[in-house]
C-alpha cells in the first residue's frame, strides 16, 4: 500500500482486524498488536496461533521490534500489566515538572497532555474548567494569559490528579456493571465500575464540560443528559450486559416508568436510548430504591425476585408458541439459538454477537404501548 493515502490507516485495520478475527486475546491497533495471557503455557499457544494467522495472510513482521513474554510493557502510552492499565511514568513525571503556561499555545499543549490520560482522573473536566475559561478569552490563535485565582489552582490541581491517577483494572466479561454518575453547573462526570469478589473496582471515569446552553438546564434534564451522555461514552462496555445506573438525582429513578406525552422531544431521545442499557436505577445516597426494570436487547421483561430459575424457565419457553415456531423454522428469526439443557429441558439464549442472552417468552414481557416489537 502506498505511502499517504488518506484512508490508508483504515484500510490497514480493517485488513488487521480480518486477520485477528475470533481471537479474544488479541488486541491490535493498526500495526501494535497486544496478546494478553493467564499464564506462560497460554501465552506460548497464543502467540502461536497470532504468528499462525499472519503466516496465513502473508503479514511480515520484524522481531527486533517485537516482544515476548513480558509481565508489562507501554502499548499505545500507556502501562499496561496484570493489575490493570496506568499512564505511562513518563508522561507522568513530565506533567509534575510543568511551569505555569504564559500563553495560550503553552497552555493548550498542557490540556493535551492532560486529556490523553483524561480516563484515568476523575471529574477531569470540572478540574480543568477555568483553564479552558481564561484560554477561552484569548480571541486569537495565540496570546498572554490573564491569570485568575481560580484558574492558578485548577492548574495545581489538574497537575496533582494527574500524577495521584487511579489504575483502571481489566475488564471481566461477567462481572456486573455499575454506572455512576453526577453533574454540576459547569460539568459533568461519571465513572463506570465493575463487582469482582465483592469488591467494585474502577473500569473507566468520563467527564464533559458544559456548554452555555446545558448549564441553564433544569436539574432533572442535567441529570438525564449526564446518564445519556456517559452511558454513549461507555456503550462499547455495557451493551448486552447487567448495569445499574447509580443517581444523586431522586426523580430520575422514575423516568422510565413515567408517561411518554409528559416528555418533550430530548428526553424522550434520552430515555429511549438509556432504556436499552440500564436493568435497574439506584439512588446513591440514603436507602436504595431500585426500578425493577430487567430488559434484554431483544425483549423486555421484569422479574420480581432478581433473575429467573432457569428450570422454570424452561418450561415457560417449552409453552411459548412463537419460540416453538422458531425452533421448528415455521416463522424466520435473526436470532442464533443455542440450548443449555436443565432438569426441566432446555433453556434458549440468543448467542448473537457473542453475547449469551436468554430469550424471554411472552408471559415474562412488559404489557406496555411502547413495548418494541419483535422483529
């Protein structure tokens, strides 16, 4: 491929992604290819199977540049080993040792720095607000700064929590999920969590700053649009999996059981989209009210005492005409099913996009107008 194509890059990840198609251990960004393992004997038949892949393809690669068998190493800037993945010491340090910037060019070179690790600090963006504040006065590309108190102590304190950055540990593909969210008037933040031995440890932080026409928004819509715009953020992490969305904001746990005619357009938008996502709402603070409102992303469905006993779920789906009718191929379904035998027969899941998710049968559904349809 030529040099200086302006889709070349995409071209070649699309090309690396083919290639490394259906290795889960396997993480490449164009030409960085990272293979994780358990353990030494696991990593010897990985690394096998990669090279294997290559060799298939005709892909050439340069082992002076490569390494093996490492317990950490920096990919892509950052430090990344068993416990989970940190910015890199480096980067670090030099923010620790940064001067006060006395132009705006200075200044923004900074902010660069700082929001390339922007995952690993949180609230980042109610942080650095009076930076982009007195940057912001500068009308030119380039200009002195007019120093404020505020802004001399978002700078020392953006340096400090980017060098106290908390270790974002890796993600169990099992584990349940819980997305924590908080708004103020001039940002918002989140930060998304994973349960693992009873301990919830942190996967990813978010934060936006607001613009003029969001910081006039009533305290309900500034809520809603920091749960819309952090679970966007973390779609890729939560779709098809158990999340909680954790509030300050006592109205919202009621936003999806509310009527749709007293929503104007944008909250409609955000609920819709939220709906899709979340199985539950709990109130951060105070004794926790939880909606009980399990979906899955092919139907909607609630329960009453957590998740279903699969056995009796069994013979529910045994009496479910339009499962049957599925299975026997007399109506045509995107669904791929696969059946996980019980005492009472077996139990159906949609295995669709390597997601295992339990198809609901019709007596479990919401009795609801806006109920989606099944496709």
């Amino acid at each position: 491929m030529c040099f200086g194509l302006r889709n070349a890059e995409q071209t070649f990840q699309r090309l690396v992604n083919t290639i490394l198609a259906g290795l889960d251990f396997v993480f490449a960004y164009v030409d960085d290819v990272l293979v994780a393992s358990a353990n030494a004997e696991q990593h010897v038949a990985h690394v096998h199977a990669v090279l294997g892949r290559f060799e298939e393809f005709g892909i050439a690669i340069n082992p002076a540049k490569c390494v093996f068998a490492a317990s950490t190493l920096t990919f892509l800037g950052h430090v990344v080993d068993a416990q989970g993945l940190r910015p890199n010491p480096d980067s670090v340090d030099v923010v620790r040792r940064w001067p006060q910037p006395s132009t705006k060019k200075e200044l923004q070179r900074f902010l660069g720095s700082l929001n390339f690790d922007h995952r690993f600090v949180q609230g980042a963006a109610n942080l650095q607000a009076p930076l982009y504040d007195i940057s912001a006065a500068i009308k030119k590309n380039d200009g002195p700064l007019a120093w404020t108190d505020a802004a001399r102590e978002a700078f020392s304190a953006g340096r400090e929590a980017f060098v106290t950055s908390a270790l974002l540990v890796h993600p169990h593909h099992d584990a349940p999920l819980r997305l924590t969210t908080d708004a103020s008037n001039i940002a918002i933040g989140a930060v998304l969590e994973q349960s693992v031995n009873n301990e919830w440890q942190p996967l990813g932080f978010f934060s936006r700053k607001l613009s003029g026409a969001q910081t006039r928004y009533s305290a309900y819509d500034l809520e809603l649009l920091t749960a819309y715009l952090a679970a966007r953020h973390f779609v890729h992490a939560i779709e098809g999996r158990l999340v909680t969305l954790r509030t300050d904001h006592h109205p919202l746990l009621f936003m999806f059981s509310q009527k749709s005619e007293k929503l104007i357009d944008r909250q409609a938008r955000h609920v819709a989209f939220l709906s899709q996502y979340f199985h539950g709402i709990e109130h951060v603070s105070g004794e926790l009210n939880v909606i009980p409102y399990v979906l899955s992303r092919l139907e909607w469905a609630t329960f009453d005492d957590g998740l279903p006993d699969l056995k009796q779920w069994a013979t529910d789906q045994a009496r479910d005409t339009e499962l049957q009718d599925i299975i026997t191929g007399k109506t045509e379904s995107y669904l791929e099913l696969d059946a996980r035998q019980t005492a009472n027969g077996p139990v159906y899941f949609d295995i669709e996009y390597n997601r295992s998710r339990v198809f609901v049968p019709l007596r479990h559904r919401r009795t609801s107008a806006a109920r989606p349809q099944p496709r």
